[in-house]
C-alpha cells in the first residue's frame, strides 16, 4: 500500500492495546459496545482525515 501512496488504518494496533474487559469474554475476538465505539472513533478520524 505504501508503495501506491494508498492510506491504511491499523486496527489491530488499536485493539491489541484494548484491556481484557473491552472484549466480550475471555479468549473471544468480538468487543463491547466501548470496544466498538473506541474503533468506530478512530475509521471515523481515518475517513475524515482522507476527505
């Protein structure tokens, strides 16, 4: 992507800070609704950033 000049937004640089009580339970991949949010703040900055 860096070599296309093609913008990315690393999520999982986001999540892999996100303590144990932001994900739904123990071992799950999915979030809570403060997990959620918290990403959908930052595609958020990501998009208005790009416009």
């Amino acid at each position: 992507m860096k070599k296309h000049g093609i913008g990315t937004n690393d999520l999982h640089e986001l999540t892999k800070t996100f303590a144990t009580d932001q994900f739904d339970g123990p071992g799950n991949v999915h979030y809570t609704q403060e997990g959620y949010q918290r990403i959908a703040q930052q595609v958020t900055e990501s998009i208005l950033n790009a416009l």
